[in-house]
C-alpha cells in the first residue's frame, strides 16, 4: 500500500493538466487563467515554467501583453506597468487569500505566498 501510495503522489508532481511546469498546482493553473483574462494574453507554458517570484510574473506578464498587443493601441485598456503589477496583486490576492500587503515584487509564489 505505501509502494501505491508513493506512486500516485509522484504521478500527480508530474500531471498537467494544461501543461504549464510553474511547479503548479490547482491554484497555480486557476491564477494563471485569471491572469489570462485578465490581460486578454496567452501565457506560454515554457515561460510560466520560469517564474519563481511575483516581479519574475510582473516583467513576463508586461513582456506578453507588449508582444500580444504591441504598443497597446489595440486594447481598450492602456496599461501600464503600475497598473499590471496592481492587477496582477489583486488577482494573487484573489486567488490565493492572501493579503495584498503580502505581495511584494520579492515574494516568491510557491516559498512565499504558497502557491502550489
């Protein structure tokens, strides 16, 4: 029974259910989602796999939204960087329950803020 129990716990460190590698969990695929649309961007998956702390998030979220929407004339929304990194806090807020006091450009997702 132990051997069994081993196994499904490494299956379920190695599922991805959408692929993304960010070490993630439910709540890592539910945050990214959120980000998603919040942005109206696509997160590649080898470059979520890369982020440890919330400005790793920050500058790939601001690089996508910069690729996906060019010089943002074709958003109803003109961002910019304080305005994504305020976004991006609420919805790990959201997300995650955690106070927004508690995000900070150091804090790293999974150490952090637990995210898993």
């Amino acid at each position: 029974m132990a051997r069994r129990r081993h196994d499904v716990s490494k299956k379920l460190k190695t599922w991805n259910p959408m692929g993304i590698l960010f070490r993630m969990g439910l709540d890592s695929v539910e945050l990214v989602i959120s980000i998603e649309e919040a942005f109206s961007i696509s997160i590649p998956d080898e470059k979520a796999s890369k982020v440890v702390t919330m400005d790793d998030l920050l500058d790939l979220v601001w690089r996508t939204i910069q690729e996906t929407h060019g010089d943002l004339g074709d958003t109803e929304i003109k961002w910019d960087k304080e305005q994504v990194w305020e976004t991006l806090r609420l919805e790990v807020s959201r997300q995650l329950g955690i106070k927004t006091e508690k995000i900070t450009p150091e804090a790293r997702l999974i150490a952090d803020l637990g995210m898993g």
